[in-house]
C-alpha cells in the first residue's frame, strides 16, 4: 500500500465522518435557530425549551438519512477491505 493510497483512505474517512455527521447537526442548528427566535420574540427564558427540539430535530434527521449514511459507511468500509486485501497479496 503506497502513501497515496493512505492518504486518500484518509482523506476520504475524514470526508465520509463529515458528511455523516452533517444531516443531525443541520437539523439541529435549523431547529435552535427557529427556537432562539421565538423565545427571543415571547421572551421566555427557559433553557429545555431550546434542548428538546433540537434532540428530536437531530433524531429525525438520523431516521431520515440513516439508511444513506449506513450506505455510505458500508461502501468506505468495502473498499478499506479491499485495499487491505490487497496489501497481504
């Protein structure tokens, strides 16, 4: 296995963890953001308000995208196995 090929297994582990994580943490950004602005507007202060919305934003999004995430994961991993096929060979 050549450095490249480390570096571009790298690369792409470091892509695919950012795209993964990246459904959850826009929902719950889009979710604290509608929250912050209607507690700013009612001026109520209470701090669960903003946490359990954002927590079922991100759940959902998980439900949503999993099986695309879960294909994703499944493809780097078939190809790390293969790249490490090929260096016992």
């Amino acid at each position: 296995m050549t450095e490249d090929t480390l570096l571009a297994l790298g690369r792409e582990a470091l892509l695919l963890m950012v795209t993964a994580s990246l459904p959850p943490i826009l929902a719950s950004l889009v979710a604290g953001l509608l929250m912050g602005l209607l507690q700013a507007t009612t001026q109520i202060q209470e701090s669960t308000l903003s946490v359990v919305p954002k927590l079922c934003a991100a759940v959902l999004a998980l439900v949503v995208c999993g099986p695309w995430i879960g294909a994703q994961v499944t493809r780097f991993t078939q190809q790390l196995l293969l790249a490490l096929a090929q260096v016992g060979s």
